[in-house]
C-alpha cells in the first residue's frame, strides 16, 4: 500500500519574491497587461493603504510559512514529490492546452525563468506511467508528456517553488502534474477533486510501499495580466483580491471541510479571482478534504495577490 506521507500548498509568483522587490515586478506585470490591451492598468487604490514596514512584518509570516513547509516536506521523507500547477503559456501554449497532464519522463531541467537559475531534477518515470495508466482508467482523459522543448519544465508554478523553496538542492524525485487554470474554460471544483480522489485512490492501491508527497501550487485570488478578461464581465480589476472569497476558503481549510470547495462552480471562480485554487481543490481531493494546518495568509494589494500557505500532515491525512 501507498502512502500520502504530507501534503502541502502555497502561492506562488510575488509569494516567492521579497516585498523590496514587489514594485518592480507589479510594474513588469503591467507593462505585460499593456501588451495584451493596449494601455497599462491603474494600480488599485488599496496599494497607497500599505507602507513598507508593515508589509515586512505581515510577509514575514509567508516567509515562516514557507520555511515550514519545507521542514515538513524534508521530514516525511518522501520517495517522490507530486507537483500540481497550472501553465500560462510555458510549457504549453494555445496550439495544445490539456485540461490534465502529468509529466512522464526520466529527468527535467527546471528553468526558474526569473533567477534564470537551471537543475536537472529526477523524476519517478515508473510511478508517473502507474498514475497516468490508473487516472485513464478512472475515465479522466489525462494527457501526458514524456519530453518538454529543450528538455526545460519552464512553468513558474512549478519551476519556482521548487528551485527556491521545496527541492533547491534537487534531491527528491518529482512527478509534475498539470490541470489548466487561466485558459478558459477549465475544469470545474468538483472534477478536480474527484481527480485528486483518483491520485489519492491509485497511490493507496498500485503504489505499494511508495511514500508519496504532493504540493499544490497557485492562488489565492488575485487578477493579474494573465487573467482570461474577455470572459469576466464582473465588476472587479487588475489588482484586486478577494479577501472576503478567501477567508471562506481558509475557515473551511481549518474546520477539515476541504470537500466544501469541490461545490463551488467555475463562475465562483472566476468571479472572484482564483481560477488557480484548483491545484488546491486537487490536493484536497487526494487528502479527503482533511483539517489543514494554514499557516499564513495575507493580502497584499503591492503584490496584486492574496499569499497563502498550508500544509496538511500524514495523520490528519485519511488514505
């Protein structure tokens, strides 16, 4: 029998930068924004609320989060990590965008596009084919890579956490799993935990003996460049976060109702912002919607981003 020794999730993106940075990034963002429509957009009145000092004192507990995740990662011992992200025009573009995807092949260089810092990770190419075979089986439709161009997983959902935060010495065998998140449309909450069940299902049965990790990576709420704003007609904009959305999220994280989200439609999502909370939905989905331990969140208006991260440990954890 397979194990889920811990599970773990968090933001990305501005989550993995330091606040002194966060101007010149969100100004990057924009000017990318003003490629994709032509003008920059205004910064959101709320940004002016925040002042330097106060930020470094609320990242802090990110930053804590973040160390702590990583401290549990390297105290399960797991055998593989399973990487759960979304694409943004990465690794895959607009000529092929699957709904699921898991990466089958030996070994990846992953390409933090931002320190343009590269490492060659290892990956568990047998239990890749094992999970790929078993979630066809279960009747999802999952596409799979065993090669990316130039041999380069380049996507930040992944690429970032784990060069900076969870594998910087790129010792832990990976499998990278992919779900779609900003291109519309996507699978809805329900699908995705019933796709995290099927991980979870196919590790108790076919992995025996394999101790499995997985992470999750993305979200909160957050609207971004990137955000698909030709099919959001609501009444929110380029920077603004959700925060009322995203202490549901968390209040049904730490009472143990993770299943709650699987109710939630796309239209939730989009309306508000966290088109990537379904690499979260997934894992809750692989954990049974178990009690998590949410270690930090906070909203942060310079970042354009809500930051968040959790972790969910191998007893709370019902295989």
């Amino acid at each position: 029998m397979g194990k889920i020794v811990t599970a773990l999730a968090s933001s990305h993106a501005f989550t993995l930068v330091e606040p002194d940075r966060w101007d010149e990034f969100r100004e990057k963002n924009r000017e990318y924004y003003a490629q994709l429509y032509g003008e920059k957009p205004p910064v959101h009145p709320k940004l002016d609320n925040e002042d330097t000092v106060t930020n470094e004192v609320r990242y802090s507990r990110i930053r804590d989060g973040l160390r702590e995740m990583r401290r549990a990662l390297e105290a399960s011992h797991p055998d593989v990590l399973l990487v759960i992200g979304d694409d943004q025009n990465e690794n895959y573009s607009i000529e092929n965008i699957p709904q699921f995807g898991v990466y089958t092949g030996k070994e990846v260089t992953v390409l933090d596009r931002g320190t343009k810092e590269e490492k060659l990770y290892q990956c568990d190419q047998p239990t890749a084919q094992i999970l790929l075979e078993g979630l066809l089986e279960k009747n999802f439709d999952v596409s799979f890579s065993e090669r990316f161009a130039n041999n380069q997983l380049r996507s930040h959902a992944h690429a970032e956490p784990l060069n900076r935060v969870l594998v910087p010495n790129a010792d832990i065998p990976i499998i990278p799993i992919f779900v779609n998140g900003i291109h519309w449309p996507a699978p809805n909450p329900a699908r995705c935990y019933a796709f995290g069940e099927a991980l979870s299902s196919i590790i108790r049965n076919r992995l025996d003996g394999k101790r499995v990790a997985i992470y999750a990576s993305g979200g909160l709420s957050h609207f971004s460049a990137g955000f698909p704003y030709a099919h959001y007609d609501g009444p929110l904009g380029y920077g603004h976060i959700s925060e009322e959305f995203d202490r549901k999220i968390i209040a049904h994280l730490l009472a143990g109702d993770g299943k709650k989200l699987s109710e939630l439609s796309n239209s939730d999502l989009l309306e508000n912002g966290e088109l990537e909370l379904r690499t979260w939905i997934i894992l809750l989905g692989a954990v049974h919607g178990a009690k998590a331990d949410v270690l930090a969140y906070e909203p942060f208006y310079r970042a354009i981003m809500a930051m968040s991260v959790a972790k969910w440990n191998e007893e709370d954890i019902a295989v």
